[in-house]
C-alpha cells in the first residue's frame, strides 16, 4: 500500500488491485499523473475533488481518508 499525503488528506493506493481503468487520471489529470514521480500529487486539487475522484475508482485500489487537525 502506497500513501500520499498532506494535511488535510492521506490518498492509499493498492498497485495490486488497480485495474488501469483510468478514472484517476482522466477525472484530476493534475493529481493522478502516471508519468510523475510521486504519480499521486495530493497538493494538486482539494481535499473535496481528490475524494471525488478516488470515490470513481472501479477497482477500489484508490482510497481517501481526511486529517482532521487536533483541537
């Protein structure tokens, strides 16, 4: 499991059950790019429209969790 990460937002990434569908890329091109390194750039987009795009992921490979800063 791969974790990308910044603080408002952790995007995990199963390599083993990705399906190469391309929802990511096609749905945040900004974010999901597999032609960078890291290929996942969580400081690309909203925390919001990350979690909207990885909620797309026909394979389940990509989940999000929110960081919720501590009082």
């Amino acid at each position: 499991m791969q974790e990308y990460k910044n603080r408002q937002v952790i995007v995990r990434f199963n390599p083993y059950a990705c399906s190469h569908a391309g929802e990511c890329v096609r749905g945040l091109p900004q974010v999901f790019d597999p032609s960078k390194e890291p290929w996942i750039d969580v400081d690309a987009a909203t925390p919001e429209a990350i979690a909207e795009v990885v909620e797309c992921c026909p394979s389940g490979a990509l989940s999000y969790e929110y960081i919720v800063a501590a009082e």
